[in-house]
C-alpha cells in the first residue's frame, strides 16, 4: 500500500513535468492559475511551507467526485466518520486523481498543506515510516519542474521531512528522495520523461557541488532518524554500517505502528459498542416506567430527560462563557501591554532612522547620489528581543520561534557553534504568531544555541559588506528587500 502511494504521488511529478507551469503569486493570499512555481525563490518557498495555514486547495482543480474527500481533509474538513491522518489524505490529493495541465496546482497547493502543517505534527503526520513524505515530495515536484534552489530548500530546511511515526520514533520523509532509493522510483525510467533519471539525478544535479552537505544530511538522517536509504548511501561512499540491523528497527517499528492503528481501530470501535448499549439501556428503562402503555410515555419522559439536559447544558454555557470572558479580558491586556511596547520601539527606531536620514542627506547632498533608490532597497535591521524562543510543546517541545513585534519579520538563523554544519535556515512570522524548527533541546545545545538575523518581512539579512546572505554566526548585516 505504502509503495503504490508513494508511486502514484510521484507519478504526478513526472506526469506533470512535460506540462506548462508558469504560474503569478499574490503573497499571503495561497496561490492562483498564474503562479510561477518554477522561477519561485528558495525563500519564498520556505516562507509559504512555514505558513502554509494560508493555502487551500481549490475543489475546481479536481476533475469528477472521486478525490473530493481526500481533498477536504486536507483543506483540514476531514469528515467525523473519518479516522485518516490528513498528511496521508494530503499525499493521495496530490498523487491519485489529477493528470491534466491544472495538476501541478493542484499537487503544490496539497503538497504545501502536507508538508507545512500536518507533516511535523504529532496527531496529524502519516503516522508510520511515512511519516514527512509529503515534504519529500514537494521538493521532487520542484526537481522535476527545474527549480533545483527550492527543491534543496525544501529537502534542507523544511521541519517537516524530520517527522515522528504514532509512536513517536523520529522518522525522516525527505532524505529516500534525494538519495534516489528504489523502493520508491521505479517507474523513474518511463520514456516520455527522456532526460528525467529519478534514481540519482537529485543527488547529481541538486548537490553536485555540495556533497559535503549530502553527507551530513544523510548522516544525521541514519544516526538520528535510522533512516535506511541515508544508511545504505554512507555505506556507498565508504562508511561502515549495519543496514541490515536498521532495516530491521524499522521493520520491528512499522509492525508497532500498524499494531497501534488496529488498537486505536477496536477502540473506537468499542466505543461506538457502548453508546449504542447506553442508548438501548436509557430506552429500556423509560419503557419500564410506570404508564409506558401510554404511546407518548416514552416522548414524555424523553422530554423531561432532554430538559435535564438542556439545563446542565445551559449552566456548563454560562461557566465557559464567563471563564471565557476572563481570558479574553487578560489577552486584551496582554495585547495592550504589546501594543504599548512596540509603540516605545517603533518611536526609538523612527529617531534612529531619523538620525540616519540626516546622516544620509548629507552624503547624498555632497555626492549627488541614489539615496532614494537606497532606501527603498535597504530597510534596517530589527531588535532580536522582537524574537522570543520557547519549546513548543504542541511539536514535541521542539525550538519555536514566536514573533512579539507589531510587525511581520522575516527571520534567519544560525547554529552559534562553528562545529555545526547544517547551515542558514529562515522563516516569516507574523505578529504574535509562532515557527517551529523542528530542532529538541539537546540538538540546540549541541548547536551551542542560534544566532539571530531580524528583517521585516519582505527583506532579508545581508553581510553589511559584501551584500551577500548571511551565512555564519555573528555578522555584521542589514536588510535587503528581495
């Protein structure tokens, strides 16, 4: 089953890859018939996986009714008679249904959703081996449509590819495709797609030029996450590693998760046992009441329990209505309080850059120069205290950053550690929202903690010298629109 997904998902990629995909996107608004998913920058991409609440798939894309109800669980309106994890329903909109020239739309706005919100979830990830892959993916549709920079920034950074089965094993989605296993990629040589060698153009075309990088990534993917395609591709390029034995771990940890599914499956099963026989006892006993031979005793005594219950019902409203009540009195004082504070930094930062300017016209009044076109390129950096970093209990108490600034930011960040070699990662925030980095606490001590670079949204952290992006610890930099 898991082998004719991942087929069928991939299918779509290559399916696709003969087909037009000169998509325009609207930021923040999802994506349209015209976004250019192929010239699409590897920060954009990354933006839109880390926010990708704000994307839903358009139900006109699909072709008939079959695939429907794939599609709403994934837009999140999963059905109550519906138990399937919604990354798993997310690959399948993807993958089974579209073959026509609105597919890539189609599989990038599921893929996005997949991969975004439902892939480094506990509750909502694919659930075994699996879990991640629709992050994995992603980044294969951007590969075979050319665009190899959002592709490696998928593969790289998305939180998503480091995953957790049911059972909370740490699984990787992302790292079988760009090692090109088999298992996945059979169909690599179909003849319509000449030039199009699934099984080891990722590892040739993507990182030709950085397998020093594949190789970290593959070795923190088989060390932390026993992921067997990393193992078996360590060994190609002479390490010594018993995969066999990890082959075995997760085999023993795929029988675990289809064990944990069937419990779950008997107990909800259960469950609806024992309403059915609460049901039947509650009748039961109202026919046993005195005057049940009157054919409106049972109604009777069911209004008179449904009033009961109305009334314990109204009084659990009004305790909720008035905790409720509560809490939004403290979060509007807690909003004015923020308020208030970014007020103070928005007046320190306009005397700043008020001093600035007349620094600026100055120069510019000596030189005759472009100060206005500068201005509009370069915008000034923002306060790391704009950044507040706590362990997200919600994603395993993994890293998150929460933006505590009155304006959307757009963050990069580094491991401190000069040792560390897995390089720049970023993320947009909007106010008071919150990106998880898919990173546990010991992996952050290791990591000797991050470096932050804070730009509004719509710029990103540059060296102050060479205006290149920031790619180590501790650089002097300044804000470049992009």
């Amino acid at each position: 089953m898991s082998k004719m997904l991942c087929k069928c998902a991939l299918s779509v990629v290559l399916i696709i890859f003969g087909s037009q995909c000169c998509f325009a996107v609207t930021r923040g608004k999802g994506f349209g018939p015209q976004t250019d998913f192929k010239n699409m920058s590897a920060q954009e991409v990354l933006g839109f996986v880390n926010n990708a609440e704000g994307i839903k798939i358009d139900s006109k894309l699909l072709q008939g009714s079959f695939g429907k109800v794939e599609l709403k669980s994934c837009n999140g309106n999963r059905p109550k008679w519906s138990n399937n994890r919604l990354e798993m329903e997310c690959a399948k909109t993807a993958g089974s249904y579209v073959t026509n020239h609105d597919g890539i739309l189609l599989a990038m706005e599921a893929l996005f959703r997949g991969c975004g919100i439902y892939a480094p979830t506990g509750d909502e990830s694919w659930g075994d081996d699996r879990s991640g892959m629709t992050c994995g993916l992603l980044g294969g549709l951007f590969f075979a449509i050319g665009n190899i920079d959002a592709a490696r920034i998928v593969w790289d950074q998305a939180p998503g590819c480091h995953s957790r089965d049911v059972n909370g094993h740490r699984t990787n989605g992302c790292m079988r495709f760009v090692v090109g296993d088999e298992e996945y990629v059979e169909y690599s040589s179909a003849p319509r797609f000449k030039g199009v060698n699934w099984g080891n153009r990722p590892v040739e075309a993507a990182y030709q030029s950085d397998q020093a990088k594949l190789l970290v990534m593959a070795q923190e993917a088989c060390t932390s996450e026993l992921d067997v395609p990393s193992c078996s591709y360590l060994n190609r390029h002479g390490a010594r590693i018993d995969v066999a034995a990890v082959q075995n771990v997760q085999d023993k940890r795929s029988d675990d998760s289809l064990a944990r599914f069937e419990r779950d499956r008997e107990e909800r099963a259960a469950q609806s046992r024992e309403k059915d026989e609460r049901f039947n006892a509650v009748m039961g006993g109202l026919q046993s009441l005195p005057g049940a031979s009157d054919p409106n005793a049972v109604v009777n005594a069911g209004n008179q329990q449904a009033a009961a219950i109305r009334a314990v019902g109204d009084a659990d409203a009004a305790q909720e209505q008035a905790a409720a009540q509560q809490r939004l009195a403290a979060q509007r004082a807690a909003q004015l309080g923020a308020q208030q504070r970014a007020a103070a930094q928005q007046a320190q930062h306009t005397t700043n850059q008020n001093a600035s300017s007349d620094t600026a016209n100055t120069s510019a009044g000596n030189t005759g120069g472009n100060n206005s076109q500068a201005s509009i390129q370069y915008a000034p950096s923002l306060s790391a205290t704009c950044v507040t970093q706590f362990w997200d209990p919600k994603f395993y108490n993994w890293l998150s950053f929460e933006n505590t600034c009155s304006q959307a930011i757009h963050l990069s960040f580094i491991a401190t550690s000069t040792n560390d070699a897995f390089g720049m990662s970023s993320t947009d925030i909007a106010p008071g929202q919150a990106s998880n980095t898919g990173w546990s606490q010991s992996e952050v001590t290791r990591k000797g903690g991050f470096t932050l670079f804070v730009c509004p949204a719509g710029y990103v952290a540059v060296d102050a010298v060479t205006n290149q992006s920031v790619n180590r610890p501790n650089q002097d930099y300044r804000c470049k629109k992009w």
